[in-house]
C-alpha cells in the first residue's frame, strides 16, 4: 500500500515538474493552465498508473533478481499511460500541449526509477531490523534447495529470509551450505528432519518451502499438515507444471516455480477497496440501524431471561481468534459452543429467536464486528474453535479470508447443514472473489432476508 501511495505521490511530481519546465520553454509561446487544473490531470494519471501497475502485479513482491521486471514495467505502464494521455487529450474540452507530455514521457520513468530504488534500500533497511519479514525453512538441501536459498538471499523484496536447511539424510546433518554464484557470501546450516510443528515452532517459521520436486505425495501431504498445525504456510518446488486450483497459487521467483497453498487475492487492490467499502457501509448501517438495534434488544429481553447480545469466541482470517457479537437467539442455559440448530423448532431456540434466525435479523450486531476489522460484509462464515481443529487441510483454506457475516453458502439450499459439511460455495467464493460479486452477493442477501427464508 504504501509503494503504490509513494508511485502515486511520485506521478504527481514528475508531472507537475514537467509542466514547470514547459512553462519556462518559449515564454508568450506556450499554453498555460491553472494549477488546479494541472493537479487534477496529474492525480487523473497517476491513478491510471498505479491501477495498471496494480494489475501487473507490481505490489505483490519483488520477484526479480536484479529488479529488471520492475524496471520494465515502469517502463511499460509509462509508455502505455501516455499513449493514452495522448489519445484522450484530441477528446478534452480544452488545447493541450504534446510538448508537455514530450517532456513527461521523459521524467516519469527517472522519477519513478529513482523512487523505486529508494524504496528499495528503504526496504532492505526496515528488513535488517526485522520488520516485514517472513522466516522460512527448506525443506531439502539439494541443487533444488540451494537454488531457492540463492534465489531468497537476493531477492530481499520478497521478505522471504531464509534460516536453515532441513533434509531427513543423517549425513549431511550438521554440514553448511553456500548460496550460488560468482562470489558465495551467506551460508545456511542444515538441520535432521523430518519437517514437524516442534521443529516449525522452535525456529519459529512462517513459512516452509518444499525443495523435493520427487518427493511423494503422501509425504507432502504430511508435511502440509505439520505446517499448518504450526500456523505456518507452505510452498513448494512441483515437478511438472500443475493447473491452479482453488487453493494452489503459482508464482515465478527468477526461473524458479513456487506453488503456495493460498487462496489470496493476486491483486491488492481488491483488499483496499473491500476494507474501505465494509468500514464505510458497517458505519452507515448502524447509524441507520439504531433504532431497530435498541427495539429488537428491548424485545429480546422481555421475550426471555439474559442479556440481548449474544459473545462468542470464533475463528478468523490465518486462524486468529476473535469475539463474534450475536443477537442472542436461545436460552441462556443453552451451551454456548455446541453445534448450531439445523432445525426451526429445536427447543434451545427462543420464540422470538425464531424470528431473528429466519430473517437473519441475529446477525447485525456482527457489524460491530467489521467495523473494527475482525469480519468482512461477504466472506466465509466464521466457525467455533472446536470445529476448526478438526478441520482437513482443504478445510483450512476457509481461514485464507476475512470471514463474513454473509457469503455463497447462506444463499444456497445447502444451509440447513454444517458449513464445513459444505465447503465447495466458500472454496468457490476464495478463487473467484471480486467487487462485483461481493455486490451481488449483498444484494441476493437483502432479497434473502425481505423473504424471510
């Protein structure tokens, strides 16, 4: 967020110069413009420059040995972002000058370049201090290995540092492997494995990155589920090109092939824009929403004995717990983490629970909820701890997201069951999430609740 912000920042300088200089070219001769005007245009294109950018993938780590990628699309987004200044300045409603955008086309690429290197070193800095940075141990100290290591050690961008080597072969326990190349400085020991969440938790790792291209599934299988007991990721080195599927995500660090067990969005943009939109839209709704909190709260009360909300532990995004507020919808004897009613006249409910549960009118105290950052409006249903820690690994790629107070699986004629009996609307929801379909979602949710279904 903040390299797009400081690129953002960086067009509208470089612009804003180039006017400057051409102002000074040819006094009496030129064009003038307000300085409005200028800092409108300039803002206009620096916000097409950072979307295109966004859409190259420029902000989702540095994945280039010598930054040569993210020279190019500097490059790149600059000559395409003026040609289209180009093109659109025979439609503005006023004369524009292709002196000044001669003379842009020439300080955008410097300005941007100088930036970026900046914030290069401004990264290594922050990363030698340990900030932004992600621990990761290899699994196999092979030629496989020792590339990832190489290719870890010099591309700092990526966050990625690499402790040790883990390999299941007695012999080369306690040995010392250098990274590759002309001048081998940094160095790596190899530890006995196998990879297990105690050996995870004493180097105290993020990530685990499986350097066997051969190794068995059975075996990868295993490693996966240590991992992840240890609330660490996992990538590794495939043996062939795999197809993506819902929860595998490839990426090309300089030649070498990673595929991750990740459902993230591959654009960030979609996450500020999600954030910004569920902080704006949980404000509106319980500024709106107040009179009809304190009515049902009053009914609530006078309907059964107990308090009118409802806390219960839940779990979130990368397995973080959170408190989850409810209109509270059963008795107050009833056990607080049991599973959920599946039926309408089970006798922990309420007769004004009832109600609450069929037009899911329980759930907008979970506003609270998004407001502070816990939930999202659209997202997979956050589950109890106790059902999470018997989850299977696809199972646990629900956790790669923000969970939500509705999403694909409440809309479906599959809600009278247990959500993780039917994961194919969230792991759906995961790989294919955007704007509009969390639109569509809210307005199918709206249509769901006036029906009271």
């Amino acid at each position: 967020m903040l390299e797009a912000i400081a690129d953002f920042v960086t067009v509208i300088a470089a612009a804003t110069l180039a006017y400057g200089i051409y102002s000074r070219m040819g006094e009496g001769k030129n064009l003038h413009y307000s300085h409005l005007l200028v800092f409108e245009v300039s803002a206009a294109l620096a916000g097409v420059m950072v979307l295109m950018l966004d859409r190259m993938g420029t902000y989702s780590g540095g994945t280039s040995l010598l930054r040569v990628r993210e020279t190019e699309q500097v490059l790149r987004v600059s000559a395409q972002a003026l040609a289209i200044a180009f093109g659109a300045s025979f439609f503005a409603n006023f004369l524009f000058s292709r002196w000044l955008l001669v003379i842009t086309a020439g300080l955008l690429p410097l300005f941007l370049f100088v930036q970026k290197h900046f914030i290069y070193i401004l990264v290594q800095g922050l990363h030698s201090r340990g900030y932004g940075i992600e621990r990761v141990l290899i699994y196999g100290s092979g030629s496989t290995g020792r590339r990832v290591y190489s290719v870890l050690r010099r591309s700092p961008k990526l966050g990625l540092e690499p402790l040790a080597f883990v390999d299941e072969n007695p012999a080369k326990a306690g040995s010392t492997i250098l990274e590759m190349g002309y001048d081998p400085r940094r160095s790596a020991p190899v530890i006995l494995g196998p990879i297990t969440r105690e050996l995870i938790a004493q180097y105290n790792a993020d990530l685990v990155i499986v350097a066997i291209p051969s190794l068995q599934r059975p075996k990868l299988h295993q490693t996966l589920r240590e991992a992840l007991a240890a609330h660490a990721r996992v990538s590794f080195v495939p043996s062939t090109f795999l197809h993506s599927d819902s929860w595998v995500d490839f990426q090309d660090i300089d030649g070498v092939l990673l595929a991750s067990f990740s459902g993230r969005p591959k654009h960030c943009t979609y996450e500020w824009a999600k954030r910004i939109c569920d902080f704006g839209g949980a404000v509106v709704l319980l500024a709106l929403g107040l009179p009809i909190f304190l009515l049902l709260a009053i009914l609530i009360r006078l309907d059964s004995k107990g308090p009118a909300l409802f806390r219960q532990e839940r779990v979130g995004l990368q397995g973080r717990r959170f408190p989850m507020f409810k209109f509270r919808t059963m008795y107050v004897d009833a056990a607080p983490y049991a599973y959920s009613p599946r039926v309408p006249d089970d006798p922990r409910i309420t007769s004004l629970g009832r109600f609450l549960r069929r037009t899911s009118l329980d759930e907008l105290p979970q506003l609270i909820n998004v407001l502070v950052g816990d939930m999202a409006l659209v997202g997979p249903r956050p589950e109890m701890s106790f059902i999470v820690e018997e989850y299977t690994d696809q199972h646990r790629q629900r956790l790669q997201v923000k969970p939500g107070i509705t999403g694909l699986w409440q809309l479906s004629g599959d809600r009278a069951y247990l959500i993780h009996e039917n994961i194919e609307y969230d792991l759906y929801y995961i790989q294919h999430r955007n704007f509009f379909l969390d639109v569509a979602i809210l307005l199918h949710t709206i249509i769901f609740a006036m029906r009271g279904i």
